[in-house]
C-alpha cells in the first residue's frame, strides 16, 4: 500500500531566498518512477519535475523535492503532486489520492508572501455583548434613562443585573452593563488567557443589540459614549490586548438620520424623496423601503450610489477608516452579514463592495483584520481575498454541534460519526491556503445562537471536549462571553443574559479548563501555525496532529465509552516521547488508551 505525507508547513515547506522548497514524503510499495509539482505562474498550470532525495528523513520514507521560484506568480501558490508510473498516475492533494486532476481550489495552498495581518495566529479572542458582560461602577444615571422604542411600540425596560431575562422585550431590555465595565475587567480576562475582544456594535441605536445603528460615528451614552470608548481603546493597549469593532454596513437603523422613519430630523430618506440620502436606500413602486428579511427598523443601505460608497468606505474620512485611525486605532472589522451586502436592496455585486470595504480599512491600517459573517459557505470570498477570514461556523461550529451536540443549525437532529465529522471540516478548510485556515474565526456559539452547553443538553459531559477541540483545531478561538464559566441560554435572547459575577454561580472546573488550554495554546507554535492531519477518525473517536517545523501535537476526542485506538505508523507521528498536557489517557507503542468521554492534549518533539 502507498502512502504519502504533506502539509503546507515545515518541514514540508521551507522558503530558501527566492525559492520555495517543497517535499513530499511517500512510503510503501510499488512507489512510482516520476514525480511532478503542479504549481502556477500566474495561474497559469505547469508542471515542475520533483527530484528523488538521496537521504531518507525517517527509516522507510522517501522524499521527493522541487521549487516553486518567488520572483514570479501570485502570493498564492497553489500546489499539487502528479505520480507517474509506466502505465497509470495519481495526483495526491489535501483530500489524499486522487485518480484524476484536482480542481485549481482542490489544491494545496500556501501564502508567500503572506498580506494577512500577522498578529492575527496569536490571539485568543473574547466576544462581548456590551449590555450584558459588566456594568462600571462610575456608571451615570444618565447612562439609563428611559426613553420609547419605536421598532418595540413602547418604552425599554431597566431591569437589576441578578433579575432574569425573559422572552418579552428582548431588543429592548437593558441590564447596564458598558465599556468601563469592560475596562474594570480587564484583568479578569488577561487572567483567562484572552489577548483580543470582538465587541458586538457600541455605536449608537435604539436597541439593546445596536444592529439598528442610528450613527455611525458615535459611540451610545448607553454604553458610556465616545469618551468610555477611547479610556478602553487606551486600557486594551496597556495591557496589549487587541480591539475589534463591530460593522453593521448591510443596514442602517430606521431611526439614522439618513433614513429617520420617526420624522426625528425631518430630512431622512424616508419620507422625503428630495432628501440627499434617498439613494442610499432602496424603494419599491409603492415607496417602501427595502428592508434585512423583513425587518422594517433595519433598511438596506444601496451601494449602488457612490455617496453611500464614499461614506461607508470609499472615502478618506469613511465609517472604515475613521475608527481605524488615531485617536481610536482600532484593529479591525467584524462585518456584520457581510454576504448580504449590495446593491438594489439584494446582494448585487457583493463581492466588489466587500473587497472595497477591506481594501479601504488597509489603506488606513496595514493590519486590521477585517473579517466577515458567514452562517454558509464562506469560501467564494475567501478565495477571491475580499475577507482576511469568516466566522467559521460551516468549517468548525456546525461540524461540533453535530458530532457533539447532535443538532443543526435549525436545531434539527443531526447525528454524525468521527469519519463524516473529519470529512465535512477536512472538506472545507482544503480549499484554503494555510494562511487563511489559521486565521478563520472559530466558536461553539455567539450572540447569535444557542449556547452549546445548552444544546449539549443531557450530554453536557460532553463540553470540555469541545472546548479542547476549539483551542487545538487550526484556526483562532473565540470565546462567547460566560461560556467560559458555565452560561447557559437558547436562542436569542437567552443567549444574551448577564455575566454571573458572583463566583458562587461559576464552573470554576470549566473555568480552569479555558486558562489551561489558552496557556497550553500560547506555549506552543503548532497550535497557533501548524498544519493538521486527522490520523484516526472512526465512531466516536477523532484523533489529529497538529505539526510545524520538529513540534509534535496530538489531540484525542472520545465523545463515547473507554476504548483503545491503534495509530496508524506515521512518520508525523514518530517523537522521542509524548508528554500529556491537558486531560487523560496513555500512549503505548502506537495504542492510545482513552477513557470514556475524554478529550487529551499531548506534545511530543
């Protein structure tokens, strides 16, 4: 039986001054007599003769090696391996041995050189919903005054931070919490591991979520104003942790002055057909505007007219530029369902208008991180660039919830073995280059979903295996705000109930768990660069390996009863020892012992 080894990283992939050096490994028998690199210039497909290795690396593993010239072709070298026998060929590629040619996206990629913003692979971020996470102790009365919410017909409700959420008025029910409450937990958070937050949208609006944003380049006095944002931008730099803000640009809110259903201003687009804004919206023969899936407060914004362009990112001083720069100097952009984003009140030429928009937020700031929502298939944007990454709910959350949680996105049974939970997350992270896999946003849930400890349900023994899997799996994890000390909540807006300061109602167990795996995450460079290879993938168990340069990782997920897995002899798998780092279990000779339910951490080297 033939088979062959290679991951986009070292020792694999090695850059010596213009070249790009890259090995591919094969062992067993009847290995074939030509090897070729299929690479690009200029997308152009040509075939590169690969040279057999006098020296072995491992005892039985032979090295075919070729370059890839960096002086010429695109950043991204997609790459495949072509091998020939007398009478027969296969191609070998991400998804393993292939009887014909691969698609161009079916390839191996890598980034040389890389435009991403190389802070990124470091990072454990944290995702707060600002009224929910804590409320300041300097906070004003003015901060909470009462006033009528249109969308909800009747004025927003202050409720006490320890008062239950209910299912009544969830887009208008406010509990406090602002960004000096964030600044005051900052030590908090540096002490759970956390280097970078993702805000959900601070700029002011009507409801508790902000979604309905009624401008752009004010902070809400909910939240404490301009001013309790620029002490946390100051607060996160002492402390070295990065700030992503929240961009709301398919929509703006009914009550934006630009739009101003409520006759507020009285020149919004709205009701004024003269107003200077009518174009940034939308309208039918009746006169209605278009709205987000049937939302009369969220109208679509129109990118068809080159003001709008200009205001949102096209212009010097846009909404993108202007929090990106000094004073604010924020590092980036969450871009809220960014894939819907377009012109007519639809999506038409999305993909012109996102690219725009990232483009933009680089011209102010070399290395934001611009990153879009994507509940679906986030590849085409991927691919094209217009995004650094997505939100990766496709590639890592729904994979989880279904192998895990057994559930969907639509909260129907889904029920899924190891082998069809490798395929569907080995299947989507392939036609990305490395670079890109390492920067995708992962998370068990967010604002927008149930929280998985809920949808674990009965199976909640089955957390800390997630939790694992989010700190190992090639990507940056995200933490939910509360997830990390036991939060619970369905659909919005159980999903959004306040942080539990009171340690008495804390998992202190799975808080632990959080900081060891975020320093577990921090010590090692496989975790935050390496490639991955799912080695054992059967029933209930998954096994993977992450690798750079000599560093080893393995990581076993057992979701069922105690068993014993036997590894596959792999050359990636062949270090002097391991040494077990988070949870239990043994290695033996190729035999991994696993109890029930259990997720394990190993380094080897």
């Amino acid at each position: 039986m033939l088979n062959a080894w290679h991951l986009p990283v070292a020792p694999f992939v090695k850059q010596n001054k213009d070249n790009l050096v890259i090995t591919l490994w094969l062992a067993g028998e009847n290995q074939p007599e030509r090897v070729t690199l299929r690479a690009e210039i200029d997308n152009e497909e040509t075939a590169l003769k690969m040279h057999k290795q006098r020296s072995q690396p491992q005892p039985g593993i032979t090295a075919w090696r070729a370059n890839i010239d960096l002086t010429r072709g695109q950043p991204r070298r997609r790459y495949s391996f072509k091998l020939l026998w007398n009478n027969r060929q296969l191609w070998f590629t991400p998804q393993g041995f292939s009887r014909f040619p691969p698609a161009r996206l079916e390839q191996f990629a890598v980034d040389y050189p890389d435009n991403g913003p190389q802070w990124v692979n470091d990072q454990v971020f944290y995702q707060i919903f600002p009224d929910r996470f804590a409320r300041s102790e300097k906070r004003t009365a003015d901060q909470d005054k009462v006033y009528y919410h249109h969308a909800a017909g009747h004025d927003i409700i202050l409720k006490a931070w320890d008062e239950p959420l209910t299912a009544q008025a969830g887009g208008s029910t406010f509990y406090g919490g602002d960004l000096d409450g964030i600044s005051e937990k900052l030590p908090y958070l540096k002490k759970l591991g956390v280097t970078a937050l993702y805000l959900n949208p601070v700029f002011k609006a009507p409801s508790v979520h902000k979604y309905d944003t009624e401008d752009y380049r004010h902070v809400d006095e909910q939240f404490g104003g301009d001013a309790a944002l620029l002490r946390l931008r100051q607060n996160t730099k002492n402390e070295g942790i990065r700030l992503i803000l929240d961009g709301v640009f398919n929509h703006s809110g009914d009550s934006h002055a630009w739009f101003d259903r409520h006759n507020q201003s009285m020149s919004g687009a709205c009701h004024n057909p003269d107003s200077p804004q009518r174009d940034w919206y939308s309208f039918n023969e009746e006169g209605y505007a278009l709205d987000w899936l049937g939302y009369p407060s969220l109208p679509k914004l129109d990118f068809q007219s080159p003001s709008l362009v200009n205001e949102i990112y096209g212009g010097e001083d846009s909404v993108v530029r202007h929090w990106l720069k000094a004073p604010w100097n924020m590092d980036g952009w969450r871009l809220d369902v960014v894939h819907m984003l377009g012109e007519a009140g639809g999506a038409r030429n999305n993909l012109q208008h996102v690219a725009g928009i990232t483009r933009s937020a680089k011209a102010a700031q070399p290395e934001a991180f611009v990153f879009g929502e994507h509940f679906g298939d986030a590849r085409q944007w991927l691919q094209a660039d217009a995004e650094d990454s997505a939100m990766n709910y496709r590639g890592f959350t729904f994979p989880l919830w279904g192998f895990l949680a057994n559930t969907d996105i639509s909260y129907d049974p889904q029920h899924i073995d190891a082998e069809t939970c490798m395929a569907w997350m080995d299947n989507y992270r392939a036609s990305l280059s490395h670079q890109q896999q390492l920067r995708m946003f992962n998370q068990l849930d967010s604002h927008d979903t149930a929280r998985f400890k809920s949808l674990l349900g009965k199976d909640v023994a089955c957390l800390p295996l997630a939790v694992t899997w989010l700190f190992t799996w090639p990507g940056v994890p995200c933490i939910y705000y509360g997830d990390e000390v036991g939060l619970e909540g369905n659909n919005d807006p159980f999903c959004r109930k306040t942080f539990p300061w009171d340690p008495a109602k804390q998992d202190k167990a799975l808080l632990s768990l959080y900081q060891r795996l975020a320093k577990l995450r921090k010590q090692n460079q496989a975790l935050r660069y390496g490639g991955c290879q799912v080695v054992y993938a059967h029933d209930n168990v998954v096994v993977f390996a992450r690798v750079y340069n000599q560093q080893r990782v393995l990581v076993a997920i057992n979701r069922g009863e105690a068993c014993e897995v036997v590894l596959d002899d792999s050359p990636l798998l062949h270090v002097k020892a391991w040494q077990r780092k988070e949870g239990k279990g043994t290695i033996q000779e190729g035999i991994l012992s696993l109890p029930a339910i259990s997720a394990s951490v190993w380094f080897g080297n």
